[in-house]
C-alpha cells in the first residue's frame, strides 16, 4: 500500500475507452501495484464512487480522469494529490483535503482574512508540494445538501472561491468562543465526527479545567504555580497571605486581556494592569480596599488566583517562552518552535500583541537576570517540559488536540514553571523567527492531515509542475 504523489489532469469523455473513468500512467500502475483494466471504489474527501481503471503508455506520474468523474468528485483539474491504492477492498484513495475553519472573512489590511491572511497563505501553497489539497473555509461556505464546500483558494496571486470536496480533516481555527459554542457549530462538529472527519483543536481551553486536569498527573504537576477558582474576597485574601505576589487571570481570557497583578508591600498593596492606553498601578493601604476596587471586574466572569513567581527578567521587563508543540508526521508530539518573548517596560505580559519582543530562546535564556543558583535550563530541556505537558493535557482533558502554544517562564533559581497552554496560538511568534517561504509549523500541520489520512509514507516525490500537455489517448479498434 504504497502511497505516490500524482499530476491530476481532467480529459474529455471522448479522450476515453468506453466504460474507462481514469487512466493511469503505467509509472504509478506499477509504484502502486495496481491491476490493470480494474474495477475499484474512488475515494476523494468524504465522496466514493465506482470507477474502472486501465494503463495508458507514459514515464510520467499522471492520473487522467474523465471530466465528469471529476465533477462527481468536486476534484479540481491540474493539481498534484498523494495517492494509495489498497487491494484489501480495491480501494483508491486521493487526498488528504484538508480545511482550515476560520470565522468570518475580516477584509484587512493585511488581506481577506485579517492578521491570519499570510499564514492561510502558506497553507494553500506549502499544501501543493506535499499532494494534499487544502483551502480556507467559513461554516457558511458549506453545502450540506451537495457535501461539498465553497473553499478559498490561492490561484495566480489572489484568493477565489471553488466548488471543492468536504475535508478528510479541518483545523479549527474559530477566533470566538460563543461562535465555537453555538448549538449550530457543535451540531455541524457532531455530523462531522459521525462521518469520519477529523476535527482537531476542537475548542478553546479554559485555564481552570487545564489546572486541574494537570493537576492529576504526576509529570504536569512539578510545573504548576498554586491556583485557586475565585470565590470572592477569602480566596484573594489566603493566597495573599501566602505570597508577595498574586495574579487574578481570566479563566478564558487571552492576550494579557484583564490580568491583575497584586504586590504586598509591608502593610500595603499595589494593584497593576494593562489597558489599551497602557499600564496602570494603584496603590492601597488595605487588601479589602483593593478588593472593593478590582472585585465588581472580577465577579463577572470565571477568574483564577494564582501565586506570583519571582521570574527571571530581560532588563527588568517580564520573559517567558512560547513553545508551539505539534503532532508531526508519525503523530506524535514535537516542538516546532521555541522562542523567548520580552514585555515592554512595566508591563506584566510579554505578548506580542502587548507589545512585547520576540527572541531566540537561547538568547533569552542568556541575557536573563537576576539567577540566585547556578541551575540554568537550557532550551533543551524547555523543550522537553512542552513535550510531557502535551502529553500530560492530552491524556486528561477531553477533545482531539495537534498543536498547542505552551507558555513557560523561569524562576530565578532556574526552576521552570507552566503558565498557560492556548489551543489557539498566535500565527505570528513562529513567522518572525522563519526563514523558510513555508514556515515549519505549517508543514507541519500539512504533515499531520497526511498521518490522519493514512498517507505517510509517501514513496516518490512530487514534480515541481506539472510536466505533462493534455493529449488525447489513442483508441484502439474494437
């Protein structure tokens, strides 16, 4: 069952021996194993059809259709797929079709699909040269009755639209969680899972449920800063007591968005935050005066209260590590990326939508100060904390996950601690750091729709084009 990778070309009826619905080159009949003049199922996305297949004399990797069998497919003409024939149930499967599910097209500056728009980019394109056809979709741009979608596509410098095959997998990428939530979309992720489709990154993760399903394994727990499900004054007040320094985190919050960070100073307290006119700190006599000024912005949605750590700092502002763990090719979990995020000047987030810088890791981890110990990680060993985390969160929290954003910081004793794991990391930490035209956490995804699909193992490669013209097929005399 060896997989290949083929030019797909569309032909005329005419251009075919009657009862014939697709020509293989005699180079992909023999990579593939496959019997001549037979009868076999055609699998494409979520669509079979019966389909007799011949040889036809050629050293090129072509699979020539017949243009109403490509109709029935939704298979567009003139793009290169992966391809596996399995002789267990003569099936022929092409594919994978991969979507990425977004919300809504935003129509930005930075392109139809806003800040995302050069990401959705590199997923069309890097998809080509690995023989998955994949397009950018909205819950709106499907037809369930036809169960095909109306896909956004790269083609010659532009973004359309295409009648294309529902996926075999889809990444969500939904930006809202009361759209992810609807009873709509979870009725579409229903029919979805009953068909067989793939659906990873399936929902938003609250920071509550991560803590505590972390807390319940053994490798995640060493990493876990002490948190505590607000409940009013009493909660601020035990953890208060505890530590110099408490954070108040929105339990679905992202982006540094309404984090509280609380100081004890003697006697006295010092509430600092972030707004979109910059930092603001406000100092009290009493804790309970503190409460009465920060509690009504708190009781409105679910918040955390967390021990403060002393971490290490980049010139005085806030470091932490962003590590984009992904499922590879093998399906299993690796680190894409890696890379050290410094805080503007007295802030207290270091995302990059804060204004925040970007790093090497290893840089960071130099250029950090201050450290009481000799005790430094190394990247390496980041790397292998994110690797166990994936593991840890993937084995106690419900829903299919493939690639999270692990948040690290370190201590100044050198110890490494979790802040947050986001199933919706930002597309742009990994892009700065990028040299490639496709950046790796991209070809990574491509490789992971290949595994659902069955198709790693891809015996030979892609041409670079499409190095064939359309010519009609000589009939012999019956």
């Amino acid at each position: 069952m060896s997989n290949v990778c083929a030019g797909i070309q569309l032909d005329e009826k005419s251009d075919f021996p009657s009862g014939i619905h697709l020509l293989v080159s005699q180079k992909l009949q023999q990579a593939m194993q496959l019997p001549n003049h037979s009868r076999v199922s055609l699998q494409l996305g979520q669509k079979s059809i019966p389909c007799r297949i011949q040889t036809f004399a050629s050293t090129s990797s072509i699979l020539r259709f017949r243009k109403d069998v490509g109709e029935l497919l939704s298979l567009p003409d003139g793009i290169q797929l992966s391809a596996r024939y399995e002789p267990h149930g003569k099936r022929f499967i092409l594919g994978p079709v991969f979507g990425v599910l977004i919300t809504k097209l935003l129509r930005t500056p930075e392109g139809i699909f806003g800040p995302a728009s050069s990401f959705c980019q590199e997923v069309v394109q890097g998809a080509k040269a690995k023989g998955v056809l994949a397009y950018i979709f909205t819950l709106n741009d499907i037809d369930h009755q036809n169960q095909t979608v109306n896909g956004w596509v790269w083609k010659d410098g532009n973004w359309s639209q295409q009648v294309l095959p529902m996926p075999d997998a889809v990444y969500n990428r939904l930006a809202s969680r009361k759209s992810e939530n609807s009873s709509d979309t979870q009725e579409i992720f229903r029919q979805w899972k009953v068909k067989g489709i793939s659906i990873f990154n399936e929902h938003f993760l609250n920071k509550w449920q991560v803590h505590q399903a972390l807390s319940n394994t053994e490798e995640a727990k060493p990493y876990l800063p002490t948190t505590y499900l607000y409940k009013g004054y009493a909660t601020i007040k035990e953890v208060a007591s505890r530590y110099s320094q408490v954070y108040l985190k929105p339990a679905n919050g992202s982006l540094g968005i309404g984090i509280y960070r609380i100081t004890r100073n003697g006697k006295k307290f010092t509430c600092h935050y972030s707004t979109v006119n910059g930092s603001i700190e406000k100092n009290y006599n009493r804790l309970v005066d503190l409460y009465q000024s920060v509690g009504p912005r708190i009781s409105k949605a679910p918040y955390l209260v967390q021990q403060g750590l002393r971490l290490v700092k980049i010139n005085g502002n806030p470091l932490d590590f962003r590590s984009l763990v992904q499922k590879d090719i093998t399906g299993k979990w690796a680190v894409t990326s890696i890379v050290g995020r410094s805080g503007q000047d007295q802030s207290i987030v270091s995302n990059l939508a804060r204004g925040g810088t970007i790093m090497q890791a290893a840089k960071a981890l130099q250029s950090a100060s201050p450290w009481t110990s000799g005790i430094r990680p190394s990247t390496e060993h980041l790397k292998k904390i994110s690797i166990s985390l994936a593991q840890s969160l993937e084995s106690s929290i419900e829903g299919h996950f493939a690639e999270l954003g692990i948040d690290l910081a370190v201590d100044t004793s050198g110890k490494v601690w979790l802040l947050e794991i986001n199933a919706k990391p930002s597309k742009n930490d990994d892009q700065v750091l990028s040299e490639n035209k496709t950046r790796p956490s991209v070809r990574r995804l491509l490789d992971y729709a290949l595994f659902l699909k069955g198709m790693n193992r891809t015996k030979s490669r892609l041409p670079k084009q499409l190095p064939f013209k359309k010519k009609k097929l000589k009939r012999k005399k019956r």
